[in-house]
C-alpha cells in the first residue's frame, strides 16, 4: 500500500510539467531547514554558525522556488493544478500568496536577528517552530480538501503557541501561551467536529465535489431551515467558522488576542498579526468558493445570503470593538492587538462582500465573475499593504524597546526628536492603518470598501456596513493620533534613557525599507499590485 502511493507521488513529480513533488518544494526546502537546524545544534555546530543564517538561507531559497513556480505557471496555459491526489491545489491565488509569505518569513528573520530575541542558545528552537508554523500557513493557501483545511490550521497554531510562551522567566508570556493553548484547543475541537458534520452529510470532504454533492443532496428537495440535512449543513458551517473566527481574532472569539499580543515579543505579535491572518483569510475565500456557488438552489442560495449578510455584521462589530477597545489602552502591544481586532472586521467586510455577490447575483449575469473577483482583489492588495504596515509597527515597537527596555505609550514621550527615523516610520506605519492617503492602507481600504459598495445592489444592508466601515476609519484617526503626540508633542523626563538610534544603523534601513512601500500610491503602482491582485483573484473563478 505505501509503496504504491509513494510510486504514484515520484510517477507525479516526474511525469507532469508541474508535479507534486516539485509544487511541494518550498514546504520541504521550509522543513529541510529546520531538520538543519535541529541537527546544527545536535553536533554543536550552532556555537560557530550562528542558527539565524541556516533559517534565512533556506528561506530565501524557498522564496526563490516560488519565484520560479510563479513564473513558469503564468507562462503556461495551466489554469488550475491538483497536486497528491487533489488533496492540495495549485493556482495563481496559491501562488502569490507563497510568494507574500516566504517573503513576509525573510523579513520577520532579519527582525529577530536586528532585534537580538531569540538569543543564541535558544535560536533552534525558536526559528524551527517559526518555520514549522510557516510550512501549515502555507499548506492552508493551497488547501483542496477539509482534511488539509484542518491539517494545515492545526500545523501553523501548535508552534505559535509555543513561540507566544517563548520568553522564559516572564509570568505574562507563560500565561498568554497557556490561555491560547487552552483557547485554541477548544476552538480546533468544535472546528473539527463541524468538519465531520459536513464530510458526513456530504460524503465528501473535497472543496470541488462539495457544491456537487449539495446539488445532488438537496434536487427535487426543499432547502429551507425546516429541511433535517439543511440545519445539519448550517450547523457544520457554522462550527467550521468557529474555526476561522478563533484564528482571525472576531468577535466574540477575539479575547485571547490582547493577552497574547502583550505577552508575546513584539517579533512573534508580528509575526501572528500578518501571517496568521493573511493564511486564515486566504483559506476562508477558497472554502467560502467550495459551499457557495452558482449551482446551488434558489433556497439554498438564500441561505447562503443571510450567512454572507451574518457574516457582515460581525465584520462591522469586529471593526467597531476593535477601534473603541483600543481607546483605553496603555501597552503598545495591546493597541495594536485591537487595532488587529479591528482590521480583521475590515477583511472580514470583503468576505460577505463575496459571498452576498455569489450568492445574489444570478449565474451568467454580465460581469459576475468579475464583480465576485473585485471582492477577493481588495482583500489580496489589503493583505499586500497589511504586511507592511502592521509589521512595521511591531518591529519599530521592538527596536524602542531595546532602547528603552519598555513598551508603555507614555514611555514614548519625546522619541520624535531622540529617535526620528522610527518616530516617523511608526507615523507611516500609523497613518497607513488608518487608511489615509496617499499611503497604502488608503488604496486598501477603497477597494474593499469599493467591494461592500457593489454589494449593497445585491442587499441594502452591505451599505449601512460600509457606512460604518466608514466611520470606524475616523474612529481609529483618534487613538493612533495619541502616540504620535506622546512621541512630538510630550517632553522625555531628564531621567529618562537617551535614544541613540542612527538612520545608518541596521535598525534605521530595516525601517526605512518597511515604510518606504507604504508610499507606493503615489506612482503607478498601485495598478501593478492591484493587476497582479486581479489575476490572482480570477484564477480562483476559471472552473467554477
């Protein structure tokens, strides 16, 4: 039995253009480097080779692979591939989001090495589960059945537990990592048994055979809520969002984020702000595309519109708690924890902007797919800018506290003048969340918003949520605004530590490179990214 499946693997990898093996080659070059490490620091080779120079190299590597994939992939006229028996696929969508995430890994890595944690005996460790969780982030992209949709959620969590309790001796870090232990198990549990629910009923786990089998199972029957196999499906569905609710931090399941975040370094904060979520919204277009589709029935259609309608009042809730909670918080860490809160009920918005437009719109209507497509591109270029400006405020976070062995906002008082290239990269990085032009996050937030807007031709609500997606922007100006004036406009007490950080240091040109794209708007590129999106995005509706 195994030899034949593993025969079929090599037939695969060696007898098609794109075979499994070699779509598979930046998760093993990823797992390839943490073997490395591990056996570095078994033959003491870790006490000459420092271990962050193994964890970049293999990364940057894999990075390269996915170049490579990403190009030859656009050159052919391949649309989709299936790879290890349809368990993972292989698209445009795939693609640039392995490319987003390896780099995004390349630039958390230098971080660590700028900012000094982890330490160097503790460095294997550290770096092996940060590319652990990397390798289930990217088996989320490319996730084709329920079963890698678990596998893969439950692979990029059990390491970021472990990273959150990383700084040993510290009571917050050991009890941030305990409740998100606990937390996630339960959040896994019931996401897990909603996965059965729907395997099940279905007789399926596969994401392409999924809206087949609902076809099949509901034809010649009613799909209404009094239909038995209806409330299992939506009870399945429901317990499946527990899931993705729990990893994109939304209310109600949103109470671990601030602990965690002020408990973590402000390294691995950033590091579960961009890359967990950007994975789990990735995973959540491909899994809303499998339920949701123009071969349901009208019943069933509308079910699915009242989920996407559901789904966007929690967005709007989630952008509100987000924004008023930070108001009240002293800990930079915990404001950028519900400033995450915040933002994931933006990128939630573009989700029931998708599923309301799949669902209302009628099947072969002028500019269908296109209108879907637009949805899935604002949350793509919004993930694009995320990483740069969220990451960037984490980073300059943990470069002040190395200076100022704090991360109180009032300790930040007179930094503007001490230390003015991280004062103004945490401006434009605070400005961008905002979303005010002409930085990146303006342009982000105009195509999701742009996205919520054409849905409200399908359901008048979407338009009182984008209104108070809205208004949450102006929200958010106020409690961003307060660090910026504890760092310009608050004198640093004579006792406090001076901050002597050069623009020619490693820690100024990290900055200066983070910041300086979140000024892209201001030239042509903003129809770059945003055509890369758009391609990428379509890809996602070729076979449907």
């Amino acid at each position: 039995m195994f030899s034949t499946l593993l025969n079929q693997i090599l037939s695969d990898s060696t007898g098609q253009p794109f075979g499994s093996l070699q779509l598979f080659g930046p998760e093993l070059t990823l797992s390839a480097g943490i073997v490395l490490m591990l056996l570095a620091r078994l033959c003491g080779i870790d006490r000459r080779l420092p271990t962050h120079w193994i964890a970049l190299w293999m990364t940057f590597i894999a990075f390269s692979l996915g170049v490579f994939q990403f190009v030859e992939f656009s050159r052919s006229d391949l649309g989709t591939v299936e790879y290890f028996s349809g368990l993972m696929v292989f698209d445009r969508f795939s693609a640039l989001f392995r490319l987003g995430l390896l780099l995004f890994l390349i630039f958390t890595i230098t971080l660590t090495v700028i900012s000094g944690i982890p330490d160097r005996d503790d460095a294997p460790d550290f770096y092996s589960l940060l590319m652990g969780a990397s390798v289930g982030m990217l088996l989320m992209g490319g996730a084709n059945h329920l079963l890698m949709l678990f596998l893969g959620v439950e692979m990029s969590s059990v390491p970021s537990y472990a990273m959150v309790g990383f700084l040993k001796g510290r009571k917050a870090s050991s009890e941030a990592a305990l409740k998100f232990v606990v937390y996630g198990a339960g959040a896994a549990g019931v996401m897990l048994y909603g996965i059965s629910l729907i395997a099940g009923l279905l007789g399926t786990a596969e994401f392409p055979q999924i809206a087949i089998q609902l076809q099949t199972l509901f034809a010649g029957e009613s799909a209404a809520l009094s239909n038995p196999a209806i409330r299992l499906l939506m009870l399945g569905i429901l317990m499946l969002l527990v899931g993705f609710a729990f990893k994109l931090s939304v209310v109600p399941f949103h109470f671990w984020t601030p602990d965690v975040f002020q408990g973590a370094s402000a390294e691995v904060g950033g590091f579960l702000s961009v890359a967990s979520k950007s994975a789990a919204f990735v995973l959540l277009v491909r899994t809303v595309l499998a339920f949701v589709t123009p071969a349901s029935s009208a019943d069933l259609g509308q079910i699915y519109l009242t989920l996407g309608l559901g789904i966007g009042v929690i967005a709007a809730i989630t952008a509100t708690f987000g924004n008023l909670a930070a108001y009240s918080q002293t800990n930079m860490k915990r404001l950028l924890a519900y400033s995450t809160i915040a933002h994931s009920g933006y990128m939630l918005m573009a989700i029931a902007a998708l599923i309301v437009l799949r669902a209302g719109l009628e099947p072969g209507s002028t500019g269908y797919d296109d209108r879907c497509a637009r949805a899935v591109e604002g949350l793509l270029y919004y993930l694009a800018v995320y990483f740069f400006m969220n990451l960037g405020a984490f980073a300059i976070t943990a470069l002040i506290r190395n200076e100022t062995f704090s991360e109180e906002i009032e300790d930040y008082a007179g930094l503007g003048f001490q230390a003015p290239i991280l004062a103004i990269g945490m401006g434009m990085c605070l400005f961008s969340l905002v979303g005010l032009p002409p930085l990146g996050g303006f342009v982000g937030k105009l195509f999701i918003f742009a996205a919520v807007y054409d849905s409200g031709f399908v359901h008048p609500l979407m338009w009182g949520i984008l209104a108070i997606g809205g208004l949450n922007t102006v929200f958010s100006l106020f409690y961003y605004i307060r660090v910026m004036k504890t760092m310009y406009l608050q004198e640093r007490p004579a006792t406090a530590r001076a901050l002597r950080v050069p623009a020619w240091s490693y820690s100024g040109a990290f900055v200066l490179i983070l910041t300086l794209p979140l000024l892209l708007p201001l030239g042509t590129a903003v129809q770059l990214v945003s055509g890369v999106a758009k391609r990428a995005a379509m890809s996602l509706f070729a076979g449907l």
